[in-house]
C-alpha cells in the first residue's frame, strides 16, 4: 500500500511539474515567436515563418526525447512486481 502511494504522489508531482512547464513554455513561445515575426517580417516574411516553424520542430523533438527517456526508466511498482514473480513461482511449484 505504501508503494503505491508513493507512485501516486510522483506521478502527481510530475503532472503538476508538465503542467507548469508547459504554461511557462507557452508563455516563452508566445514572447519568442512574437519578438522573431516582429523583428524578420519587413526582411522576409518567409524566413521568419521557417525560422519559427524549424525552432518548433527542434523544441518538439527535444521534449520527445527526454520524453521517451522518462518511460523508458520509470519502473513501476517495481516490489509489487517482484512480489508477483515470486507469488507465480510458488505457485507453479505447488502446481507441479
């Protein structure tokens, strides 16, 4: 019971850390491509929409990365699951 309450409480607090990321990002995205059409639109307007549209694309597949790295070490309930191993591998030797 202990474990998972300790799972719900980072999984809480990892909500809570994306949701505040991704409004302060919002808020930095806004201001960034506000400030980069204001400042390239009289030069070029094409290159201030390829100039946005390609520092979205590197920020998308950053947090896409740290994403997949995130899922890819955060074991769950990792004494549950041993605990499940070793309650099958009894009770397939008293099976057998």
């Amino acid at each position: 019971m202990v474990e998972a309450q300790e799972e719900r409480e980072r999984i809480l607090q990892a909500m809570f850390l994306g949701i505040a990321a991704a409004a302060f990002g919002l808020l930095a995205g806004v201001t960034v491509t506000l400030l980069i059409a204001v400042v390239l639109w009289n030069h070029s307007p094409i290159l201030a929409v390829s100039a946005l549209a390609v520092i979205y694309l590197i920020a998308a597949l950053v947090f896409y990365a740290r994403l997949a790295r995130l899922q890819k070490n955060w074991p769950t309930l990792p004494s549950t699951s041993e605990q499940l191993k070793k309650d099958r591998e009894c009770l397939e030797k008293s099976l057998t």
